[in-house]
C-alpha cells in the first residue's frame, strides 16, 4: 500500500509544473499507469479526494489509463502485447521473453486546467 | 475562463528514479556493489544475508548491510553477529525503502564508505508489492522466496519477481518436510521471469551458499569491468 505516497509525488509534481499558469484550477490529471507498475488504481483513486485537499488540485479528476505489458520477442523478431501477467510468453510462438519494452509505466501524461485571472491577464499582455 | 491540456509527461517516482541514478553512479565509482534483496516477511532474507556476510567476511572481502524495517533494531543485531558493518533503516509504518533513506544512511556511518567496501546489502522491508517500484541504484534486485511460502509465489507477486535480476529459494532444508514441489516453484519463476538465475539454499546447512558466493563475484567483476 504506497497508493497515498504515489498520489502525493503526483500533487506536487502538478503543483510545481502550475507555477507556469498563475492562478490556474486544475480540472483533470492523467496518469498512464502500466499493468506492471505494483500500483492498484482503485487506491490510487480512494487517496485522491484526501492528497488534493487545500491544493490546487482540490476537486479535480483523477484519470488513469492503464498501459499493457510489452515485450520484445526474440524468436519473432517483433514487439509482442502480452494479456495478463502470469506467463511471460509471446502470444504468437510461445517462447519466453525476458525483454521487457512497456508496462511499468508510472507518469503524468497531462493536467486539464481552467486559466486562471492573473495567467488571462498575461495572455492578453502578450497579444 | 478558458480551458487547456498541458502535457506534461512526467514520470510520478522522477525525484527517487533521480536520487536512485545518482547513487548507482556514485556506488560504480566507489566500487562497491549493491544489492537490494526483497521478499515476504518470514522468507529468511535476515539468515540468508548473516550467512552470506560471514562467509565472504571469511573469503577476506570488504561487505556492509542496511536493513530496512518498520520498527526495531532487532534485524541490525542479527546481522551484526556476522561481524559486519550493519546499520539499521526504521521506516515508521512506509512499506519500502526508497533511494532518499538510502542515500541518508550511507552518511555519517561509523567509519564505513562506500569506497571502502567491495560488497554493500540492502534487505528491504518484507513486503513483496510496494519495492518494486522503488529504484535505490542497485546493480542486481534479488527477489527471494522460502519453500514453506507456495511455488506460485511468483505468479501472485509477478510485479515483483518480473523486476528481479536474480532469485534465491531459501530454507531448502526443510523443503521434503513442507512437501516443497521444486519443479513447480522453478516453472514459476521462469513463467514469469524467463531465464532468471535462481539459488536453492539452507542459510543452515550452507546447501547453494557456494554458487551463491561465486554468482557475487563473477556479477561484481563483471560490473567492474563495464565501469
């Protein structure tokens, strides 16, 4: 269960990156979480209203797209998308692979934010 | 008000990935190489490594342990029997350890530095879900595993057992007792990490400590030579 520091890293890696749009509300975060990254995106979720209050992130949505596991099959000479992860098998000739290309992916992919005054403000300066 | 998607791109762990990159080039350039053993709690990682401390002890290398537990020293104290450097990581109630304890433990550790040791041991906390995914700059992740836990401990744990370089089946010793099936614990490990170097021993009787030891050399000869 580290779910709480995992969504804690998140708020604040979203906080840091919204220094760039003063007074910004964030609306939406997506994440890209990969199916061998040990993360149970349920606890992900249950954390979320608790590690965003007081921040800027409070009341904003949680977003999770699951990536899959990916490995490179030696004997196919191809990347291979495996179903589930109790055999680590290519789907196509059933040889073991070791190489893995995708999956344990844990990232922000993007934040959907309402502009806030002070950023509007700046943009109407610019143009 | 106007709405807008910044990408951003950015791995969630980026801050312990970062530490954990730095330490692993600051442990290449001392020489000294790491490993982090990770299992349930009750494997035996804590015999295992006492065993394993002691006898490169005797083959006249330099090896030194952190211990990642909850609470108590109890673990250090253990080790420590084995003559070795041991200091003891207490994470209050977090399920892992991360590379920040770890780079905050290598300091102002009574008279060891990493330049001064050839072989260094993290034992994580016993817990087979939450380290795998922290990076503490290891050069080899050992995941270990005892014959009274279940052969298909690897397919209820493939997160793990999939990130490990190495795999060690301890308490070998009383494997006939616990009706230990080995061809299905070894069919296990491949299903989910094919071709993965595994160890049978008995921190006990010493059963495997041999191939054990010499995998410890060759893999840290091999690493200093790439260095």
């Amino acid at each position: 269960m580290h779910e709480l520091s995992i969504v804690t890293s998140v708020v604040e890696s979203v906080t840091e990156s919204l220094e760039d749009y003063p007074g910004a509300r964030v609306q939406e975060v997506r994440l890209r979480v990969g199916v061998l990254s040990a993360v149970v995106v349920d606890s992900l979720e249950f954390c979320w209203g608790l590690a965003t209050e007081g921040t800027p992130l409070e009341g904003s949505k949680l977003v999770v797209k699951m990536v899959p596991i990916v490995m490179h099959c030696a004997h196919c000479a191809a990347d291979v998308e495996l179903d589930g992860v109790q055999s680590f098998r290519c789907p196509r000739c059933d040889e073991p692979c070791s190489d893995l290309r995708q999956g344990r992916e844990l990232e922000i992919e993007s934040i959907e934010i309402e502009d806030g005054a002070a950023s509007e403000a700046a943009a109407i300066q610019v143009e | 008000m106007t709405t807008r998607i910044v990408e951003l791109r950015r791995g969630i762990l980026k801050k312990n990935d970062e530490l954990a990159a730095s330490l692993r080039r600051r442990y290449t350039s001392a020489g000294v190489f790491v490993l982090n053993l990770v299992s349930s709690p009750g494997t035996g990682k804590t015999a295992f490594l006492e065993r394993t401390l002691r006898e490169l002890l005797g083959q006249g290398a330099r090896a030194a342990a952190l211990v990642g537990d909850l609470e108590t020293d109890n673990d250090a104290r253990r080790l420590a029997a084995s003559g070795a450097p041991v200091r003891q990581i207490n994470t209050h109630g977090i399920c892992h350890l991360d590379a920040e304890m770890i780079a905050k433990h290598i300091e102002g550790w009574d008279g060891v530095t990493l330049s001064g040791l050839d072989y260094l041991f993290i034992e994580n906390v016993g817990n087979l879900v939450c380290p795998s995914s922290y990076d503490l700059g290891e050069a080899v992740r050992v995941a270990l595993l005892s014959v009274t836990e279940g052969e298909d401990k690897p397919l209820k744990y493939p997160t793990l057992f999939n990130s490990a370089d190495a795999a060690v089946i301890t308490k070998m010793d009383i494997a006939e007792a616990c009706g230990f099936d080995r061809e299905q614990a070894l069919k296990s490990l491949n299903e989910i990490r094919p071709g993965i170097r595994i160890f049978e021993t008995s921190a006990k009787t010493g059963a495997g400590m041999s191939e054990w030891l010499a995998f410890l050399v060759e893999a840290r000869e091999k690493r200093e030579s790439l260095a």
